[in-house]
C-alpha cells in the first residue's frame, strides 16, 4: 500500500488540489482523501477539458472515485454540502 501527504504552507494557493487530482489519476486501487481543517471556505480547484471545478467539500480526487472521509475537526457548512 502507499499513501501520500498532501500538506500546504501557502495558505491554500500552492496546487494542493491539482496535485492530489493527478495523483488520484494515477493511483492504482482504492484512494482516500482526508479532510481536517477548512470547511466549506476550503477550495481545491482543478481543470478538466470542460473547464475548472472547485471542490469545497470533497477532496480533488473526487472527480476520479475518491472516496472522502471527514475528520471530526472539519466543519461540514449544511446550506452548501
């Protein structure tokens, strides 16, 4: 099994989103993505050939079957899950 750490020191406007999308991509087998922080005011956005797609949210890797798994500390926002 491998597992990859995706963590951001530029408050959020590095790439995370992009590369966990194209990590996802690539990954063979099941993939996780795990939200701690950020709530709904989080945002990975990524392109597609239709344009670009932020996720708030869902992790990036949910547009390639990422399942998502919420830790207690990330504020689920209900009016715009």
């Amino acid at each position: 099994m491998n597992a990859h750490v995706i963590i951001g020191s530029c408050y959020g406007d590095e790439g995370k989103g992009h590369v966990v999308a194209n990590l996802t991509k690539k990954a063979t087998g099941s993939v996780l993505n795990v939200l701690t922080n950020g709530g709904a005011q989080r945002g990975h956005s990524i392109l597609t050939e239709d344009g670009s797609i932020t996720f708030h949210h869902f992790g990036s890797g949910a547009l390639d079957d990422a399942d998502t798994y919420f830790a207690e500390t990330f504020l689920i926002h209900p009016m715009t899950f």
